[in-house]
C-alpha cells in the first residue's frame, strides 16, 4: 500500500503505527487511522474492497456509504443518510456529504468519469479539507481513477494484493465444495501433482477470476478423472 502524499492528523482518528503482518485489511484500517481524506483504491475486484471496507468501518465503528450511478448513495451499515431524498448525480451527492455533520467512510465506485467536472473537483476538495472538523473519508473505487493534481496532496493510494498461497487454497477448496453441492454430492478427484499445478497456474489472477478459472479446471477434472486416481482428493470444506 503507498501513499500519494503524507497523512496529516486529523479530529477524532488515532494515528496508525508501523504497518503490520495482518495484510489487506490491516493495511487499510491503518490508514484509515492515519487521517487521510481520500483514499484511491485502484482494483478489478470490487466486492473484495467492498467486503473489507465493510469490515475495517465495523471494526472502527464508521457509519459506511456506498454510491454509484446505478445505485445512488445508499447505507450498507450503521449511520444516517446525508440527504432524505435519492441522490445519483455526482454533484448532488457530494454537496449532500459536504453538509452532512456526522463523519463517515463515503466509498464512491467509479468516480473516474466525473473527475473532469471542476465542480466535482471542488467538492472533493472542500470535503477533504473539512476533514479536521467533521471527519469524512471518501474511498474512490475503480479499475484505475487519474487523480486531479488538486487533489494529489490530499489522497492516499490503496493496493490491494492478489492472492497469496493460502488464499488460492482457500479459493481451491470453495470451489470444490461449489462443485460437489451442484454436483450432487460427488467429490472432485485429483492428485497432489494436479493440485499443485492448479494452485500455480492460479499464481498472478484476482480473486474472482481464480474462483471462476478454478470453477471450470474443477468440473473438466470431474468430468475427465480416471478411476485409479481415487485415493486422493481435492481440498474440501469438510
């Protein structure tokens, strides 16, 4: 995780230490601690962000927003809506949030569009130079987001890893047990060799792309295995 520009202290947040060995979600929490009012999160898998941003705002008791074009600004905890009313456009939103006076995690996915709209721009920028007085942390969340140089000083990048070892296995095994509930209960055969070139040829995708590539390599070794290959099988749940 790198920063685009050094956090400075703001009202009500604990500065974060020295990054620790709890991955993803540590990282994040530690940065959400360290007052930084905008954080950029470039990455494919949305719902993983989604799921630990959740997580980090429980974890700090944040009430958490989500918005996007389709689904406007909606609650996914705790806390009260800025406005009453459905708000979609850009504009609405953060002049909605600009006013709000309860801090709060506003994770705006696919921002990147509206960013040549100075007034957008503006608002981004009066929200995160309030951060000292009401607290606000917006998250823009997308494939890739170019950040205006108004606002570099103020942002913070976010990396999220792809899966390590661990969490392949952890993939390996969703899938099989996917696989055997739909298949009605039949088990994925294979040998320790055949698993372990799956888990690296898993090495280097996102996490739902390995699910997915996974999903398929497990019902075509179902489909193809050999019945002297029975006395090994694939990691389950079980």
């Amino acid at each position: 995780m790198s920063e685009m520009a050094p956090p400075e202290p703001g009202p009500g947040r604990a500065t974060g230490g020295a990054p620790g060995h709890g991955g993803d979600f540590q990282d994040l929490r530690l940065l959400i601690r360290s007052n930084v009012p905008l954080l950029v999160a470039e990455t494919h898998d949305e719902s993983r962000a989604l799921e630990m941003l959740t997580r980090v705002a429980v974890k700090e008791a944040l009430p958490l927003f989500c918005w996007s074009a389709t689904d406007r600004l909606q609650r996914l905890g705790f806390g009260e809506l800025p406005a009453k009313d459905s708000l979609v456009e850009p504009n609405a939103v953060l002049g909605a949030v600009k006013a709000h006076r309860e801090a709060g995690l506003y994770v705006l996915c696919d921002m990147h569009p509206y960013l040549g709209d100075p007034r957008v721009v503006r608002l981004l920028k009066d929200i995160a130079l309030r951060y000292r007085e009401i607290g606000h942390t917006l998250v823009l969340l997308s494939y890739r987001v170019d950040i205006p140089p108004e606002l570099r000083r103020l942002a913070a990048k976010v990396e999220l890893s792809l899966p390590d070892e661990e969490e392949i296995m952890t993939i390996v095994r969703e899938e099989a047990k996917r696989w055997q509930e739909a298949s009605g209960g039949k088990r994925v055969k294979t040998d320790s060799r055949t698993l372990g070139q799956l888990t690296r040829s898993l090495r280097g995708l996102t996490h739902p792309t390995a699910g997915a590539w996974c999903g398929v390599r497990s019902s075509r070794t179902a489909a193809s295995m050999n019945p002297t290959c029975r006395k090994s099988t694939a990691p389950s749940s079980s």
